[in-house]
C-alpha cells in the first residue's frame, strides 16, 4: 500500500521519466568527466532524470493526483528512447545528454491533459519542459563555457532504453523544504 502525503499548504511537483540504472551510472560518469575536466557546475549531484513537467497547487489531496494519473497512465504502454550525443542551452549554460523527444512530447501533452482536466489545475500552475534532456552540468561559469562547448561538441555519446513508467517527486513549499522526495511512481503496462 502506497503512503501518500497527507500534508496541507503550496505543493511543487515534477513528473519525470524513470531512468534504468546503467543510464544513470552513465550519467554519473558524464558528471565527473565534467567536474575534471572543468569544475564546479548545478546539478553535478543531481541524479539523471528526465523532467516531463512540474506544477504547483494548494487544495487537491495528493491521493487525488496519484489516483487520476494512475488511472489515465497504467495502461501506458512501455516506449523506447534513444540518446543521441550532447546539447546545450547557452541562456543558462547548460550540457545535456540529447534524448529522442517524439514519444516524450507524446507523454506530456497526455500528462497535460490528465493535469489541466482531470485534476483541474490551472494552465498557469501547470507547465511542460520545453526540451527534454539529461543535464550533466548548469548555471557554467562563463569563463570555462566555451571551452566546455567545444569539447562536449566532440563527444559522443549513443544508448538507449526502455520507459517503465514515471515518478512524482514532491516538496512543500509550505514547510520550507528545498529539495524534491519521492511522493509515489506510475508503472506503465508491461505488455
């Protein structure tokens, strides 16, 4: 039996792809390449994940959220992602693992769907990640950034994997808390 969060006040959730472990370790791998070769960076802890959207409420109980997104995406059929080599975002100087986004765009416009209509949040509390990615570093210190580009420009980097479902992170804004935890995950149909 799932323990879901009974507390009250101004939630923040992100829906994200589960990721395998041999991606993950990857990932890992990908992130101390980067701290050797150039440093300091956001997220070089963070483990590998792929964000689908986040979103924000106050009064729907989070049991609610679980058994809506349970009941639209349990059915969801397993999908393949391929990675194909390094992005970047120069706004935020951020390098990034380049996932396939068909099938990824397909699940957030669903997700959207599930959000906007079922649980009834507003469009403005509710938003999609523009690009999906795997972030090895961000937030770069402009010294170092263009020699970061040209390198990450060289690399290559080809995998793929299978999506068995989705996990909901959570914190309370309410209660101060800064870093996300797991609130419940959605398995998709093994068929």
């Amino acid at each position: 039996m799932i323990e879901l969060n009974r507390q009250i006040g101004f939630r923040e959730y992100l829906i994200t792809l589960n990721i395998p472990e041999f991606i993950k370790e990857d990932v890992k791998k990908c992130k101390k390449e980067f701290h050797h070769q150039f440093g300091e960076a956001k997220y070089l802890k963070s483990e590998a994940h792929i964000s689908l959207s986040h979103f924000l409420i106050e009064s729907v109980p989070e049991i609610t959220i679980h058994k809506e997104l349970k009941n639209y995406f349990s059915n969801w059929k397993k999908f393949n992602v391929s990675i194909s080599g390094f992005g970047e975002f120069s706004e935020s100087r951020t390098i990034f693992l380049n996932p396939s986004d068909y099938e990824i765009i397909k699940l957030q416009n669903h997700l959207r769907t599930v959000l906007r209509q079922r649980i009834k949040i507003a469009k403005k509390f509710t938003q999609a990640i523009s690009k999906p990615h795997i972030t090895i570093a961000s937030d770069i210190s402009k010294k170092v950034y263009g020699k970061c580009r040209d390198y990450y420009n060289k690399m290559i980097y080809e995998n793929n994997f299978c999506v068995d479902g989705i996990t909901i992170l959570s914190r309370n804004h309410s209660l101060n808390e800064t870093h996300y935890a797991v609130a419940f995950r959605i398995s998709f149909n093994t068929r």
